[in-house]
C-alpha cells in the first residue's frame, strides 16, 4: 500500500525557503570524489565483513510481514558502516524496492551521494539549508514507490545529538513510521569533527539497535511534532548512549 500525500499545503524541510532556493541546484561529485567513494565502500565493506554483529530489534521492525517502508533516523557519527550493514541485513529481511537517503546538497555532500551510488542507494540532495522542499517532494516520492528513507536529523552540520524537525514533517507528509537506529562499537576510532564521528575497527563486537517505530499523525499540529521531535531525540540518543 503507498502512502498518500497530504491534501494540505507542503509544510518544507527548511523554514524560511525563499524562490532562490527552490531552484538550487546541488553540487555533483567530481571524478576523484567517485575514485574516494570506491575506495571508502571497499574499505567499509571489508570492515563489515569482520565485525561480530548482535542485532536488537525493540520492537520486532523488521519481523513485520508484509513489508512495509519505514524512515531510519540515525544521528550523523554513526554513518560508517551502516550502508553495508543495510544492505547486507536489513534490506534481504525486510525488503522492500531499495533506499533513498538524505544527503547535503554541498560539495562534501557529494562524496557521500557518490559512496550511497556504489551501494545501489538512491541520494537526495537537500538539507535546513538548501533544496528544502525539492528533497522534501523528491523523498516523497521514493516513499510512493515502496522504498524506505533514510536521514541523519543532526546532519550535515549539528548540533550533534539534537533532531531538527525536518524528517517529522516528512513522516507526516509519506505516513511512513520513524524507526530509530544506532549501534555500539566495542573498538573504534573517533575523529576529531563536530559529531566525533565513529569508525569501528576491525574485528570489533558490534551491538546493533533498532528501536520502536514512531509514527506522526497526518493532522499532527506543530506543537505535536515538536513534543514527537524530542520523543525521537530522547529515543536516539538513549539508543546511542555508551554502555
């Protein structure tokens, strides 16, 4: 069943959109951002395939049959391994017609737009900052043809552990649920950017959490999304906490 788009008015990912951002156009990735991604996806797909996984699923998400697309929220210094690790777990249990995920329409972004191609996943350009309403429309749309989302709602550029309201307005407009995820490296590097970003090393014991699907009613008002905003904020970095 696809979900339906709202007969209201299109709320936007940004506020404040102006006419010129509504005809931003992203930046592509150059031939050595494609090079850097090739080498990025062989060595994370190698990393992957050493780590000793333990999957929770709170609340039996992906034992759920028909399959049904969801919108997985991650924050921003988890990003290392999970394309992969969709790809390789989520993905052949829960299938559904593939991803689409939201990237920065900035030039950093499109490296990380040309690593998600490698994977066979579909990049949406966009962000608070730029081409709001056009990757709002373009996710939409991916929702319609049976595909899950995903979205880091920190990203591109924090504050780090704090969820903008973007991918609840999103959840309203597709009916898609929120499924929170994160996961604890036992070993791992931490880099010295605005998140700390996380790399797990080699052969490390990796806890992986998927938590329960939180949905956004349609005639959700904007004090409701903002008390589910921080529902999704508190879930995520609770799931995200060092044990």
């Amino acid at each position: 069943m696809t979900p339906e788009r709202s007969n209201a008015a299109e709320p936007s990912l940004a506020a404040g959109d102006t006419p010129s951002r509504r005809v931003a156009t992203p930046n592509q990735p150059r031939w050595y951002q494609r090079l850097a991604a090739w080498l990025a996806v062989s060595v994370g797909r190698a990393v992957v395939w050493t780590l000793r996984c333990r999957w929770t699923d709170v609340a039996g998400h992906l034992a759920e049959s028909p399959a049904s697309p969801a919108i997985y929220c991650l924050w921003h210094n988890r990003l290392a391994v999970v394309l992969p690790l969709y790809t390789n777990y989520v993905h052949p249990r829960h299938r559904t017609a593939g991803l689409a995920a939201l990237v920065s329409a900035s030039k950093d972004g499109a490296l990380l737009a040309a690593i998600l191609e490698c994977f066979g996943i579909q990049p949406v350009r966009g962000s608070t900052s730029r081409r709001g309403p056009q990757a709002l429309l373009e996710l939409t749309t991916w929702a319609e043809k049976g595909y899950d989302l995903a979205i880091t709602p920190d990203g591109p550029r924090g504050p780090a552990g704090v969820a903008q309201g973007g991918v609840m307005v999103l959840a309203q407009v597709t009916g898609l649920p929120i499924v929170p995820f994160s996961y604890h490296a036992h070993r791992k590097w931490r880099l010295k950017s605005w998140d700390c970003f996380q790399i797990p090393m080699p052969f490390s014991r990796c806890e992986m959490l998927i938590g329960s699907p939180l949905r956004v009613p349609r005639e959700a008002t904007d004090e409701q999304r903002e008390q589910l905003r921080r529902r999704l904020e508190q879930e995520l970095n609770e799931l995200s906490r060092e044990r």
